[in-house]
C-alpha cells in the first residue's frame, strides 16, 4: 500500500490542500494520503497558532466523504507529557509511522514548494529525507534548479548540474544519491491560510476558500475573530 504523509499547521485546511492532496493520489497511485496537522510546528513556535483540537476538528470535516483522504493523529498532544511540549518534528512522525506499516507498505512525504523550499533549516533534514521519498507540488516560477537548490548541502547537486535544470519543467522523478523527489505538476487553487484568516476576521463569506462544513465550524466557533474559540 502506497500512503503518503501530508503534515502542515492547517490553520485553517483549505481546498487548496484537497487539490494537492488529490493530484498526489492520481500520480503516484497513493492508496491513502494521512492529513498530519502539527501540535507545534517547530518553524512557528512563537507565532500564535489556533488550538491543535480545533484544527483537527477541520480536517476531519473537510475529509469526510474522502475516502483516500485521512485525518491523522499522528503529532497530536501526548495527554501524559510532563512539562513543556516538544515541537512535532517531521523525522520521528516519519519513522514512528513507519514502524507502523507493514514490509510491503510504501511511505511518501507530500509537500508543497512553498514549504519545501525551508526543507535545509529543517531537524535532521539529510536524515528525513532518506527516510522517505518525497512528493513535491509545484509552484508557478519555480524551476526543477529551484527544487534541487533547496536541499541540504550534502545532498544538492553540483552547480553545473543544477545550471541544467534552470530551464527544464518542474518533473519527476528526480533520483540523486540520499533523496528521491517525485514532482507534482500545478495546481490550479489559488489559496492560502492567510488570505482565509484574513477574511474570516471581517467576516467575509469563506465557502468558495474552504469546504463548506469548515466555514460552518469557522463561523460557529468564532475562529480568527479577537474573540475565538477555546477548546
């Protein structure tokens, strides 16, 4: 079985994600694709993100009736941590679940170019990025010279080869010694989290940014408002 692990703050999860999301299960033959959202995400540790229970609670709903998409509990709160929580770290997420799977199973890292970009600054990026192959979505002005400059030093090609790619399209896969990329052509949702928390602040109408039982619970809630939620 062919799963892939999609992990993100979704704050809130938007259909840009469902369309990324959906375009990895088509390409790569995914059976499932696990929506991971991070309990605390190691590059916003001083920004104020909503709560890990009601993120969770959106992912579910804008899941339902998906059946190769599904929410994960993967980097949810441990209830008996003593003292200060640690940041949800892609690496242990990668290898506990792949404790998990069985000897026939194959794990996929699915991310977008925005984020993959970082990939270098991450925890143990040479070593996440051999556990796993990962699927990367395109962006547009994004070449595959960008895609290959992002990763750790070690793992980067030489520069003449990475001149090479300034021209060619974002395609994969791209195999080179320690990492394997597989890219994901554009995707055409042009939406973010921030625009929607943006909106959601003035109370603007959210159905055509998120599925339409995430902006019922944004709304009932009284998510990205000076007065929010408090679960």
């Amino acid at each position: 079985m062919n799963i892939a692990l999609f992990g993100g703050t979704f704050d809130p999860v938007h259909r840009g994600h469902l369309t990324v999301a959906r375009a990895a299960v088509s390409a790569l033959g995914l059976k499932q694709v696990w929506f991971v959202p991070a309990d605390i995400p190691p590059h916003k540790q001083k920004t104020p993100i909503t709560s890990f229970y009601h993120r969770y609670a959106m992912v579910s709903l804008a899941l339902a009736g998906e059946k190769d998409l599904i929410p994960s509990l993967a980097e949810a709160p441990d209830p008996n941590a003593k003292g200060a929580r640690k940041p949800s770290y892609s690496l242990e997420t990668v290898r506990r679940v792949k404790k998990s799977l069985g000897k026939s199973d194959r794990l996929y890292f699915l991310i977008g170019m925005d984020a993959f970009k970082d990939v270098s600054e991450w925890y143990k990026a040479e070593e996440l990025l051999g556990e796993c192959e990962f699927i990367v979505a395109a962006r547009p002005g994004y070449s595959l010279a960008d895609v290959a400059s992002s990763l750790p030093q070690n793992l980067r090609p030489a520069a003449n080869i990475i001149r090479l790619f300034r021209q060619q399209k974002v395609e994969g896969p791209l195999v080179l010694p320690g990492a394997t990329l597989h890219m994901l052509p554009e995707t055409h949702e042009k939406v973010s989290a921030t625009q929607i928390r943006a909106a959601a602040e003035k109370g603007a109408a959210l159905k055509r940014l998120v599925p339409d039982s995430v902006a019922e619970y944004i709304q009932k809630e009284r998510l990205y408002r000076k007065t929010k939620g408090t679960v």
